[in-house]
C-alpha cells in the first residue's frame, strides 16, 4: 500500500469516523463496525498510521461512555 492507497483508504474512512459523534446509536453502530472492518484489512503499519493522522482517536473518546 503506498500513499496513494492511503489516502484513498483515509477518505473512505471519513465518513464512518464521522459517524461516531452522530446522535443516532444506529448511526455510530453502523459507523464503529464499518471502520473495524476496513481497518482490520490493513497492515499494522497502517493501522498505526490511521490513529495517528485522523480525527478518530477524538471521535473514538465520545463513544466511550456508549455501550454500543
């Protein structure tokens, strides 16, 4: 995977991290499950990479307190 790919691959993620500060459960649900799929398909590198370069890790802490 180069830049490129990453890069495409962050904006396609977008707008499932997006989703994680949604009001509607369903919403955040759908959107936690989606960037787990996607993400579990990329290499750790990778995956290291998205926490560090995105907004996720600040939508991931209002999720925290939600059992979904």
């Amino acid at each position: 995977m180069d830049n490129e790919d990453f890069t495409l691959l962050i904006q396609n993620l977008q707008r499932p991290i997006n989703c994680l500060t949604d009001q509607d459960r369903n919403i955040r649900k759908n959107g936690l499950s989606t960037l787990l799929k996607e993400i579990s398909k990329t290499n750790k590198s990778y995956q290291i990479k998205i926490l560090l370069t995105t907004n996720l890790n600040k939508n991931l802490l209002h999720t925290l307190n939600d059992p979904i």
